[in-house]
C-alpha cells in the first residue's frame, strides 16, 4: 500500500468528513481502553514498579483482558491511517509505517506470549493515543486549526515519553531476567521491544528537531 498505491492515485481525494470521524472514532476507542486498563495498572503499580513489569498477567482477564484483545486487533485498523494520507495525496513517511507495522508485529508477539509488561504498553499506548486522535480529529477542522495547533509539540512530547517509558520497563523486565528473579516477560519480547522503543525515541526525536527545533534556528539565521 505504501510503495505502490500512489501510483493509482492520480488525484487527491477530498475526504475531511470521513477523516474526521475517523480519528473521532479512535480518540473514543482509545479513552475506553484506557478508562480500563488504567485502574487495573494502578492496582498493580501499588504493588511496586518491579511487579507492575514483571508480576502477573491477572490484567488478561475481565475487562482490561478484553480491551487488551481489543487493543491487538486495533493495530489492524491503525492501517487506515496510512490509506488516508495516501488518498490524499500526501508523503508517508519512514517513521509513520515503519511504527505501524513494527507495533502491530509486536503486540500480537507479545499477546501470544501474554507477558506481564503488557499492560505497560497498552496503557501508555491508550493514553497517548486519546489526545493524539482527539488532536488529529481537531486539525481536520480549518477554524479550529489555529487554536490546536500549538499543541503539535505537546503531542510530539508525550509520544517521545511514551518511547522512553517503553525502554525503562524492557531494562527493568531484562535485569530481572539476568539476575534469575521472576519475571512474566519471555526475553524475545524485551529484546524486540527495547530495540523497537529505541529505534522509535530516535525516530520521534527526529521528527521533532525537524519540526519544530531546526526551522526556528533557520528563521534566526
């Protein structure tokens, strides 16, 4: 879809309504999951940092259990997001379907493993996910832009955190695993996923000199 599809599309779709609800959906579907699966992190975040990475899977079962299934197949849907940008003609960059496809391999990897520090994942991914579709939603809207796009580095900003949570539970989750402690998390997935946060915070934070800190330095040249 991303090398060949352009191809096809001679001219730009107008499709700002369909876009809009799009995102619309997203923005709901993502307060959902966290309104779910955050009372359950909390629970056992009182337990302590260590067991909210390596303790139980309990968080598979009840309702957190079913927004974390629902949460796998979203990845699927995610897609339409690159489908959107190609219809309107616009670039897809590396980073956009390199984290698309990266993430959806991953959480099915770590699904079928049911690894303890997936709740870390969903969570942050929820929550992130809530305000960036709800931004997303917003631009769509040409009065609105001017008031929600100062926000564009705030959004940049919470995804970058998010990348640098991911990396803190994979080193916390592989030092449990060398000093032979228990720990719920098979070692292909903090490997994975601490080189796929790391490849992420890099690409992020790239994007983000690129947009906001490298044209205001141009500007004072």
């Amino acid at each position: 879809m991303v090398f060949y599809a352009p191809d096809f599309v001679k001219q730009p779709f107008s499709l700002k309504k369909p876009l809009a609800i799009w995102n619309l959906i997203l923005a709901a579907f993502s307060i959902m999951g966290a309104s779910r699966c955050i009372p359950v992190f909390q629970e056992k975040f009182q337990k302590g940092f260590g067991y909210s990475v390596c303790g139980d899977v309990s968080y598979l079962s009840g309702p957190s259990g079913l927004w974390m299934a629902l949460f796998i197949y979203s990845k699927f849907f995610e897609l339409v997001d690159t489908l959107f940008l190609i219809l309107h003609k616009r670039q897809v960059i590396f980073l956009h379907w390199f984290h698309h496809l990266t993430v959806l391999l991953y959480c099915w990897h770590a699904f079928c493993y049911g690894v303890s520090s997936g709740l870390w994942f969903a969570t942050m991914n929820y929550v992130v996910h809530s305000i960036m579709y709800t931004y997303y939603c917003l631009m769509v809207f040409r009065g609105l832009r001017k008031y929600v796009r100062p926000f564009a580095p705030l959004i940049t900003c919470i995804q970058l955190a998010q990348m640098v949570g991911g990396i803190v539970v994979n080193v916390h989750a592989a030092t449990t695993l060398a000093e032979n402690k228990p720990c719920h998390v098979h070692p292909s997935t903090w490997k994975l996923g601490l080189g796929m946060y790391a490849c992420y915070f890099l690409l992020f934070a790239m994007l983000f000199n690129d947009k906001f800190i490298a044209p205001k330095t141009k500007k004072k040249l």
